[in-house]
C-alpha cells in the first residue's frame, strides 16, 4: 500500500512540475488603461517552483520579482514607481489568465497568450542580399 502511494505522490509531482514548465516563455497580453488598450510581453522562467522574468512594454522592461508557483496557479510582483504590483496568474495549457489591481484600484483581469516560436528568434541584421 505505502509503495502504491509513493508511485502516486511522485506521479503528481511530476504532473505539477510539468506544468509549471509549461509557463516558461513569451506570453502577449492586452491590458485596458485609461488612454486605451496598452499591450504587454511576458518572459517567464521556471526553475522549480520559482519565477523569474520581465514584463515589456513600449516604455521599457520590468523584472519580476516574489514569483512563487503552486500547481496551475502562479503569483509574481512587479515595482513599478516605487509601487509593488501583484499579478495572480492561472496556467491554462494554452493561455494564462492574469488578475491585477487596476489603475484605480479596481482587479483587471488579463488573458495572455503564448507568443509562437517563430516570433521568439531574434531576425538576422544587415542586408539580405
């Protein structure tokens, strides 16, 4: 019995690793703000359960910090302004859906989508001739 158990402990470790995996890499997402729609890029790394990255935008890039994975479900903070940022994230295998506190205290919730492979390869410089 205690072997059987075992064999399933490790089976949903492995599972839940496997998914924090899954977060690694470039998601895109929409936030609304009061001037419009504002877009923003994820970079995720998973080492264990931890977190690292940046967020990037068209005014520059952020690094995440206090990213903790638990399963599906990851949480990381961003300073921007001297203001700590908590997003609260679920992994949905294809998508991410992101909540976060909004410009007038209001949760904003964001889904993010992986960004391709092909967008993730640096273009080569110079002429193509």
């Amino acid at each position: 019995m205690s072997r059987l158990f075992s064999i399933c402990t490790i089976a949903l470790l492995a599972a839940a690793i496997g998914q924090a995996q899954g977060i690694d890499g470039k998601w895109k997402g929409e936030m609304q703000s009061p001037n419009g729609p504002f877009e923003l890029t994820f970079s995720f790394k998973v080492v264990g359960d931890s977190l690292t990255g940046a967020v990037i935008s068209q005014m520059g890039e952020m690094p995440i910090s206090n990213g903790k994975i638990t399963g599906k479900t990851f949480t990381f903070d961003v300073n921007m302004n001297d203001m700590s940022i908590n997003h609260q994230c679920t992994f949905m295998s294809d998508s991410i859906s992101m909540k976060v506190q909004g410009f007038q205290g209001e949760p904003m919730v964001m889904i993010l989508k992986r960004v391709p492979a092909a967008e993730n390869t640096p273009k080569p410089s110079g002429n193509p001739n």
